[in-house]
C-alpha cells in the first residue's frame, strides 16, 4: 500500500507539473535523484511511537505508554534541513528526507520501494504521452498509518 499511495502523489504531481514531466522525459537519468525527492515532499508513512516516559512537551502532557504520532510531512518539511521545502525540486541533493524513517525504525522495503517507483515512472513515461489529471476531479484523500488517494483520474 505504501508504494501504490506514493505512486499515486508522485504522478499527481507529474500530471499537475508538465514542465517536470517533459523533464524527466527528456532525461531519465534524473530520475532516481527525482524519486528521493518526491519522496520528501510526499511522505505517506504516519509513524507511531510509544511514550517511553512520563514528559511534557509544548504543554502537552504524555504519560509513559501513550501511543503519539510523528508526522513524517512536518519533518521533510523543515527550513533548517531543506532549503525552500515548500518547492518540489526534482534536483535536490543531498536530500537526507525521512520518508522510511532512521534507525532501528528504518522500512526494511524502503530500497525495494525505490527500485519499484523508479522503475515504475520510467516505464510510464516511455509509454504513455504527456497525460494530466482529468478537469474537474476533486480528490478525496485518504488518512492513517499510510496516506493515500481513493483515486487518481489521469488522461492523455
């Protein structure tokens, strides 16, 4: 399911942006470096996480064995570690995003996931002509422990 919803996001995107999309085209090496970064600025993983001890943080009150949520979008999203987050730039590097977590948390698929979104963009480009979303398509999004969209209407 997480590849399927970052899939879903990264094309949103491509068919939103035609200017990248012919990029991307034009130059398939620039994918992988791509990929990474629209990894950053789509991160469909909510993690959760167990208080390990009693704290309070900006006045709230967490007791040892709450269950939190750390949203991976406000963390891709920090200033001090991406410049200009709010700007999708397919040539972003380094791009050190958390989309798979750090550290014991790491997603043990999280290569896997690369190769198969990498793979999957560069085919669809080679086949499909330069396609959009269709007008009028309101989205309904949906949330979780993984993010994604009920459905993704493209056209070419």
């Amino acid at each position: 399911d997480t590849v399927v919803s970052s899939l879903s996001y990264h094309f949103r995107y491509l068919a939103e942006h035609p200017e990248d999309q012919q990029r991307l085209r034009q130059n398939p090496e620039m994918i992988p470096d791509a990929v990474e970064e629209l990894f950053r600025a789509f991160p469909v993983v909510t993690t959760g996480r167990v208080v390990s001890q009693d704290t309070e943080m900006f006045g709230v009150l967490m007791k040892k064995g709450d269950m939190v949520a750390g949203s991976t979008l406000l963390s891709t999203s920090d200033p001090e570690e991406f410049e200009n987050p709010e700007i999708v730039d397919l040539t972003r590097s380094p791009n050190r995003h958390n989309a798979f977590s750090f550290g014991p948390h790491r997603c043990l698929g999280s290569h896997l996931a690369r190769r198969e979104v990498q793979v999957a963009i560069d085919e669809w480009l080679k086949r499909i002509p330069e396609f959009r979303v269709r007008p009028g398509t309101k989205f309904e999004t949906l949330g979780g422990g993984v993010m994604g969209m009920k459905e993704l209407p493209l056209v070419w």
